[in-house]
C-alpha cells in the first residue's frame, strides 16, 4: 500500500492482540508511526506520563501530532483508535451512513464480545462455553425471525 505523508505518529505499544490491531491498522493505511514501548509487565503502564494519555493504564494509545485542526491529539481505547485512523484516512471506514454501521456492528463486537472472551480463556473456559451457547442461541434466534419474516 502506498504511503501516506505526514508527521509520524507516536503508538504507545506492547506486543499484545490489542496492539498488534493498532499497528496492523498503520502498516495497512501506510501512515508514519514511531513505537514507544510500554513494558505493562514491568508497570511502565503506570508512569504519570502515560497516563496522562492513557487514565485507564492500558495500552495501546496514540498521540497524532497531525490532529484535528493540525493540533495534536492522543486516543486511548483500541476501537477508539481504529476509528480514527479509518476517518483520518478515509480507509477502512466508509464515509456513508450504512458503511459505517456495517463496520461498527463488528468492531464494538469484537471490543465487547470476542476480545474479551479471549481474554477470559487463560483464566477459565467456562467463559468461552457460556459465549458460545449465547452465540449460538441468538444466531438460531435470527434465522427463526428470517423464516418468520
Ligand atoms: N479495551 C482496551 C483494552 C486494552 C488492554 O487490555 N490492554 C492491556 C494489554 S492487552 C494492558 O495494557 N494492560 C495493562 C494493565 O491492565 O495494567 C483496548 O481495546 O484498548
């Protein structure tokens, strides 16, 4: 993909599923970014300075020196993150109202549902069995109102 110019955005990063949908996302639109690693096992997630952009100590974040306006701007939250860069480059998120709401559906399933599912499963699998038998029941749900309808 060809690249995009710009100031070099700062992704505040650790190699985990979560940052690698951010860096995926970077490579893929082709902007400039720099790494700043956040240890979270050594706490860097703590540090004043990283929670000034970051409240809730988790990363990945980012600091677009490029923001709105041409000031910069820093978004914490992964889906956050991943709708800005879709609307800062027109890629990966549609402009139309229907696009977007197609896009959405799956990425707040994907920060709400799956992710932290699979999250759960070094923890239990418990909770993967019960999101499944929901999976599973609300899909049959849907095809019995298609037959309906
Ligand atoms: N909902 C957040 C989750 C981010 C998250 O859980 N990050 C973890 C690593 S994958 C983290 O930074 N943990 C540090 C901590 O909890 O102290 C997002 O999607 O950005």
């Amino acid at each position: 993909m060809s690249e995009v110019q710009g100031k070099p955005i700062d992704l505040h990063y650790w190699p985990t599923p979560n940052g690698w949908k951010i860096t995926i996302m970077l490579e893929e639109t082709g902007l400039p970014y720099n790494v700043i690693p956040v240890n979270i096992g050594k706490g860097d997630q703590f540090k004043p300075e990283f929670l000034a952009i970051s409240p809730n100590n988790r990363m990945p974040a980012i600091v677009d020196p490029d923001g709105p306006d041409g000031k910069p701007i820093s978004v914490f939250e992964s889906g956050a993150i991943l709708q800005y860069l879709g609307r800062k480059t027109g890629k990966f998120y549609p402009k139309d109202e229907r696009g977007r709401v197609a896009v959405d559906e799956w990425l707040f399933w994907q920060m709400g549902g799956f992710g932290p599912m699979l999250g759960q499963t070094p923890v239990s699998y418990t909770h993967l069995d019960v999101y499944k038998r929901q999976v599973r029941a609300s899909l049959y749900g849907r095809a019995g109102q298609h037959r309906q309808g």
